[in-house]
C-alpha cells in the first residue's frame, strides 16, 4: 500500500473509522440498474458491523463534491482474514452513474466504518424486511444470525442463536430482484413479492410480514429497510402486535460523522416531545417505536 492508500483516522464519534483511497476489485450487475462493488480495504473489513455505513467518493474530481452513503453488503476474506467490503448500489444519480462505469483496478476515496449498526439479534425467530435496495445490509445480518460469520474487532459473539431466521423482499418487478443466489443460505428462509406479481407474491412486501405475524411461528423481532412509507407501515404493522422492531433509514448524507447534521431524523424523547437527531451517528438504526416517521 503506498502512501495514498494509507488509512487515517477520521474525526467523529466512531472512533475507529479510517479514511483511505481504497482499489475496486471487481464490479457485478445484479439487477436492473443495480450492481454489487468490491473494494479492497482490510481495515475497514475488520471492523464493520452489519447495518453499519460507509461514505464513497469519486478520487481526483469535484464532481460531484460530496461523497454518498452506501450499507456494508458482505466482507469478504483472503487468506482468512477480512480483505474488503462490498457494497450494492441502484443508478440513480451522478457519482452512481460515475461508479457504474469503474472497473476492476480503478480507486475510490472510502471513509467508515459509520454509524451504529444492527444489534446483534435476541430473538426466537428474526425477520428481515427489505424494500427496494433494502436488502442491502441484511445478507450480512443473515449470515451472522446464522452463524456463517462473525463481524468486528474483536469479533462479536451472538449468545443465543435465533431459532428460525427468515426475510421478505419486495421490489416493483422481477428485474429489480438483486442478490437472490447470495440469500441462498442455510438456514434462512426466503419469501420474495412483487407488485407487479412477476415473481413471487404479488403485492407488497408488508403483506408477507402480516401473513407471517399471523402464523403459529410469527417472528418476534423484525429489522426492516427500505423506502420510508413501507418502513412506517413495517413500523406500525409490529406497533399493533407488540413485535420489537428496529429500522435503518436510508438518509441522504453530505459527510456521515455527525459535522454538518444534513441528515436528522425525528426522534421521540421521554415525556411524549421530540428532538432531531443525526442518523450517521446515532443511527442509521433505531428502534421504531423511537422515530416519527
């Protein structure tokens, strides 16, 4: 590594975050629109916790300026240890449309690891509702729920393994599905609508969670992502059954450690009033029945 590749420390309250210019190792289209990238950046594998973030930016441009957020997909090893993250990201905007176009070899400016993440999963039977590209941050929190891998320095133990751990994705059409094969893991079960019912169930994807609420095994925890009317009906949905619920909001962000507060989220205090809260830091998860959606 030379000496612009090298890690630095970044000011925030995540300590343990690093700045550095980090080398794209290979880049997938998943889907419609969306593509997987893996960049080689170990310290940062070493670190990160499903549900955490990272801020991408172009090298050597000013346009765009401003880096963008983007959840941590997987890590992945080289001599069994951490080597790097991937990240799944849809084309919609200027540095997305940029990114798709890089290729293996080519770098990019990575600051993380950010924000607070999952918690590591208590519950009899977890679920994952994902929307969209929500399901971005939930091939690592299957993983780790089923025990097919750990996360963080020092690595963080679960201390007791979910029963059944299950996840409902819903996207417009079947062209939009991304990462199927990598959600073909032990253990999990997988249950896919659509709204146009070209794959799977037809209609949204907050009707599965309702059908599985209804069941003899309902899932007593739920973590959800995804476009922010479905997680508020997530939100009330679990509200309604007393079914402990945490959400990971996907707001835009202009620095992602807390400096330039673009990206508050209304959040309940004690005593029935609320306050503005940075989703970089004190997010991008929080329990549901704390946000005012």
């Amino acid at each position: 590594m030379d000496d612009s590749q090298a890690a630095v420390s970044l000011p925030g309250t995540v300590f343990s975050a690093v700045q550095q210019t980090a080398t794209l190792v290979e880049q997938q289209q998943m889907a419609r629109d969306t593509y997987r990238l893996r960049l080689e950046c170990p310290q940062i594998a070493a670190q990160i916790l499903p549900g955490q973030f990272f801020m991408i930016r172009a090298p050597h441009t000013g346009d765009p300026l401003l880096g963008r957020p983007f959840a941590l997909y997987d890590t992945y090893d080289e001599k069994s240890r951490p080597a790097g993250v991937d990240f799944g990201y849809v084309v919609v905007g200027k540095l997305t449309s940029l990114m798709s176009t890089w290729a293996a070899g080519d770098t990019a400016e990575i600051w993380g690891p950010l924000g607070n993440g999952f918690p590591l999963p208590q519950a009899r039977h977890l679920m994952m509702v994902a929307g969209g590209i929500g399901q971005t941050p939930f091939l690592a929190v299957a993983r780790e729920a089923l025990g097919a891998r750990q996360y963080g320095r020092p690595t963080r133990k679960i201390l007791k393994w979910p029963e059944r751990v299950s996840m409902c994705y819903g996207v417009r059409s079947a062209e939009f599905l991304a990462g199927l094969d990598d959600f073909e893991i032990e253990g999990l079960k997988l249950r896919i609508s659509t709204d146009d019912g070209s794959h799977g169930h037809h209609g949204f994807v907050t009707e599965l969670l309702i059908q599985s609420l209804d069941s003899s095994d309902s899932p007593d925890a739920v973590y959800c992502c995804g476009p922010e009317p479905m997680m508020r009906v997530v939100s009330e949905i679990c509200a309604a059954r007393r079914v402990d619920c945490w959400l990971s909001l996907e707001t835009p962000m202009a620095c992602g450690f807390g400096a330039c507060f673009s990206c508050v989220t209304r959040v309940r205090l004690e005593g029935g009033s609320w306050d503005y809260r940075r989703t970089c830091v004190e997010g991008p998860v929080f329990p549901a029945e704390r946000l005012v959606l």
